[in-house]
C-alpha cells in the first residue's frame, strides 16, 4: 500500500509541475537564480506553461521524459485538438499525459516508436529531441559534419538533424565541445530548444487545416490541394505540398472538402470540420488516377474554349478547356461523375449541367464531344471559364532573385511579375516556394512577392503563382528557379600600342584584349589608363578600346579593363603598358 501511495504522490508532483498551479513567482525558486537556462525558464513560467514543485523548487536539471517532452511542446505551440485521440496501446485515457500525446500525435509533433507503443516514460534523449525540432522547421539533413568531439556517438538516423540545427544556432553542444546524443535532456534544456525553435518558426495563431499528402506510404512534394466550401465546387484557396508533403490553410471556422493532385495521382478528404482557434489534422492518401478525355462544346457545336469542366462525385476535381475545347483530366477510377461548366463570361449566372452519372472505370476513357445546355453566340467561343469577362488573366513572371543572407543559412528570394486581364491588388495573389514558404507583398511594387527560407538554394526549385480575381476562376502560374554561382568572367589582354601623334603633344593608345567565352558587348566595358584617360571602343574590332591623351609617353604605364554583365560577377584587369 505504501508503494503505491508513493507512486501516486510522485505522478501528482510530475503533473503539477508541468500543469498544474504554479507554487511560487518565477524570481521564488530557489535554484532558478542564476542557472544557464534563467531567462527561458522564467519566461515559460510567466506565460504558464510550465511550473515548479510544491518545495519550492524547479528542478531545471532533471531529465525528461518523452510523455513530458511532449507535454512542453503542446504547451508552448499552444495546440489544441478535442478530437484528438492517442491511438497507442500504452496511453491510457486516464493518464495525466493522455491530452498532450493525443495532440502531439495528431499533429505529427511526435510519433509513436513504430510498434503501437508511445513509450511515454522513456526518457527523451537529446538527439530524439533534435530531430522533433528538425522535423519542426522542416530542415532537410545537412550532410557538413559537425565538429563535436562525440559525433562518432551520434545515431545514423540523427546526425543530419544534428548538422542542421547546430547550422542554424537551435542547438549547441557543452562547454568540452561534446553533444552527449544519447543523454536524457533535462528540463531547462527543453525550454531553450524549444524557445529557440519557435523563435525560428512561431507557433501558427488562428484557425485552419493543416496535413500530408501521401501515396503508396512516402509523402509527395509539390501536389496541388485545392479547398472547397463542404459539397462546393467552387476553389477557395489552393496551395502546394512542401518538402515533407505537408500544406496549411488558413480559414475560417466552418466544413470543408480538400483535393489533392499530382500528375496521375490524386486524392480527397472530406467534411473537414475547423472550429474557432483551433487547426484541424486533415492528411489526403492519393491512388493513381485513369486519364479522361474528351472535348466541350454548346448545343449548337461551338467549341468551349478556355472554360473550366467541373467534375463531381464524393469531391470536385476541375480541369479547363483548351482553344479548341479538348480538355484532359485525371480522375478516381470506378466512379460516376456529374460534369458540369461555366457559360463564358456569365460566371454570375451560375454553374452548368452538361451530363449526370458518366461512369469511369479502371482504364483510360475518351469521353467523345460533350454538349452542355445552353448556346454561346458566334463570336465568343469561351474564355470566361471561371471569369465575370471576356479576358482572361494572364501572369507574365519577371527574373527572380535569389541567393544567401549573408553567409547565414537564411536564403532570400524575391519574384517579380506581371498580371494582365484584369484589374488586380496584391490580397488577390499568392505565392508559395515548391518547399511550402509564402512570399510576402513587397509594398510600393507593382507586384514583387519576397520572403526568406532555410531551405537549401539547390533545393528551391519552383514558385507557385495564383491569382484569384473575384468572379473569376483562380489562375495559376508556375515559375522555374535556379541558384547558379555567378558566371567569373575572365579578361585576355592582347598587346597594348602607344605612339606619338605626328610630332604633336597628342599621343595615342589602343588597348586590344578578349572577354572569356561569355556574351559581352562594347557597352558594359570600360578602359581607363593610369592617367585618368577613357578609351572609347574601335568599332568593328574584338574588343579593342584607343583613345587620345595628351600625357606624355612616359607617364602612360597602364590600362584598367572593367567588365560589367547582369548575372555576374563584375571583374577589372589591369595590363601594362610598356
């Protein structure tokens, strides 16, 4: 009985401690003043989301378990889930933890440990810890080996996580340059990591949906998902998966359905209920789509062209016609469709039957030429497809700029565009890197989206356009991006010539000399001798600049070639001249 009694006074304190009322001010406990983690510890503790023991103490130094762990993490993302259920068969309901794992679990914070087990009383090792933090700011491993004189001791599986956040200033080692990775993480080390991790990447506030997109088990980059209104037809918002397959909405309070594609696979989820202040986990498995075909006219035979051919069974897929009116879609096999479009430029007017109940099995279908119900006049075959006019919005992209914060691991990228067609303001557009970070409106642009990421630059490989003007169906543009290392240019001289002009106090110079195999014109080079003098180019030459200076002979010693080209790095040489 004893032993029993005790347990259950050492799980009270455990609970208390982590949840419960705090015991004293933060300045009260009695070994928190000057301890390393102090200003973290405190700070956790105003905001309480953390507490100390009923003896005054805080114990930063005791190790944490992986239930405790969790509990910490839920508490400063402040997430919640009501719904949230921890499907593992060593977390009981009645367990004080049972709240925190459910939610964690849900959000993919933390998993399981592969056997339907959580193991909430193992304790949470330092490296474990790192890669929850990782797998938080969605770090890709970072192959650079850290330095610490242990990393021989730091798990496969672990030391990529390890390299990217010491890259990234979340994690440091001790004082003797060693990580210690299979060491239990106490409880003033959890705080400053997970401080700093949110610092890096703050908690999301308000509501919305977030999740994964699989198939066949591994996650998939770059799908496109598309929310709709609960049965809507009609996109909200669309977005791209990121590097771990992972996408977020912000939305309002209320049900939705979710699509999700990717060349010939797709998926749904639907009846996603979002309440107030609260993310809801909504993960979509994609299968392999059949390919359907076909072409869209009205009733009298006049190709559709340019108007979006909505299909519709448990959830929406939407494709758009081409100028012709052939159209091309993947779509869930072994069902039945309702197909319905948009009179061109009458989108006010509201959506069209065009035919119920098209079945589609298991293999590719040409669905033939489709007439929808009403006829367009001769003169507008389409274009309107999701649009209250008869132009269409089209998004012309710039150059993007990209490249390093000054040497940190932060990367900025910045992507100028054109839309036309429309009358646009930048709360109609957004624009997403292929790893799923949102550009901002740089104001006092026409439209110019920028924003930093600390995903590698080999590794942004795309940005997402979309425009959503009202009454018009939501246009989206594709941009390729590319970090290469500014091209060196390289200057070859020839041999410089100087002589007197007739006897006179003029004397002349002409300097000939090559640029590397890189595209250079007369107009982004500059030759200057030591005199100050500046030679114009010898039309008709390579690249040979001469000039006239009244400097004698002997005060002309050298001549500096600058070479100025968009994309490279500037370079100036310097030739002698005898």
């Amino acid at each position: 009985m004893r032993s029993k009694l005790l347990a259950l006074t050492l799980t009270m304190c455990l609970m208390l401690s982590l949840v419960g009322t705090a015991f004293a001010a933060p300045s009260d406990f009695t070994d928190v003043q000057g301890h390393w983690a102090q200003p973290q510890i405190e700070k956790w503790l105003d905001n309480g989301d953390v507490n100390g023991y009923p003896d005054g103490t805080f114990k930063p130094d005791q190790a944490v378990t992986r239930a405790e762990f969790a509990t910490l993490l839920v508490k400063g993302l402040g997430a919640e889930n009501p719904d949230a259920a921890a499907n593992f068969s060593d977390v009981k309901t009645t367990d004080w933890f049972y709240k925190e794992v459910s939610v964690a679990s849900a959000a993919k914070l933390m998993n399981g440990t592969g056997d339907s087990q959580f193991r909430p009383n193992d304790p949470m090792t330092r490296e474990m810890a790192v890669k929850l933090v990782a797998n938080y700011l969605q770090l890709t491993e970072d192959a650079a080996e850290v330095s610490f004189t242990d990393a021989a001791n730091i798990s496969d599986w672990a030391k990529g996580y390890v390299n990217a956040l010491v890259a990234n200033g979340t994690i440091t080692g001790y004082p003797d340059n060693t990580f210690k990775p299979a060491k239990t993480i106490t409880r003033a080390e959890t705080l400053v990591v997970l401080d700093r991790m949110m610092k890096v990447k703050p908690p999301t506030m308000g509501q919305g949906i977030n999740g994964t997109v699989d198939y066949n088990d591994q996650v998939v980059q770059g799908a496109t998902v598309r929310q709709f209104a609960k049965d809507g037809y009609q996109i909200q918002k669309e977005t791209t998966t990121a590097n771990d397959g992972g996408f977020e909405f912000i939305v309002d309070a209320g049900e939705y359905d979710l699509t999700a594609t990717k060349g010939e696979n797709l998926g749904y989820i639907t009846d996603v209920k979002v309440t107030k202040d609260q993310f809801t986990q909504a993960d979509i498995t994609m299968v392999k789509g059949v390919k359907v075909t076909g072409k869209l006219t009205d009733r009298n035979g006049r190709a559709l062209n340019g108007v979006d051919v909505v299909f519709t069974d448990e959830a929406t897929f939407i494709t758009r016609t081409d100028s012709s009116g052939n159209f091309s879609i993947y779509l869930l096999p072994d069902r039945s469709y309702l197909i319905r479009t948009y009179i061109p430029g009458k989108v006010s007017e509201g959506i069209k039957l065009v035919k119920e109940d098209v079945p589609i099995g298991n293999v590719d279908k040409n669905l033939g030429t489709l007439a929808a119900t009403f006829a367009i006049s001769s003169g507008g075959g389409g274009g309107g497809g999701g649009g209250g006019g008869s132009k269409a919005v089209v998004i012309t992209p710039g150059t993007p700029v990209m490249g390093p914060f000054l040497g940190s691991s932060i990367n900025l990228v910045s992507i100028p565009f054109e839309v036309s067609g429309a009358k646009v303001t930048a709360d109609m557009i957004t624009v997403v890197l292929n790893d799923g970070t949102e550009l901002t409106y740089e104001a006092g642009t026409d439209f110019t989206f920028s924003g930093a990421t600390t995903t590698a630059l080999d590794d942004l490989t795309s940005a997402t356009i979309t425009v959503t003007v009202p009454g018009k169906a939501p246009v989206k543009k594709v941009v390729k991006l590319g970090y290469e290392e500014p091209t060196l240019l390289t200057i070859t001289f020839g041999t410089p010539v100087k002589s007197g002009f007739i006897g006179s106090s003029i004397n002349l110079v002409s300097v000939p000399f090559t640029v590397s195999d890189v595209e250079v014109t007369a107009d982004m080079i500059t030759v200057v001798l030591n005199d100050g003098t500046e030679l114009t180019y010898e039309a008709g030459t390579g690249f040979t600049f001469s000039g006239a200076t009244t400097t004698s002979l002997s005060g002309i010693t050298s001549a500096t070639v600058t070479v100025t080209k968009s994309g490279s790095t500037p370079v100036a040489d310097t030739v002698l001249i005898p």
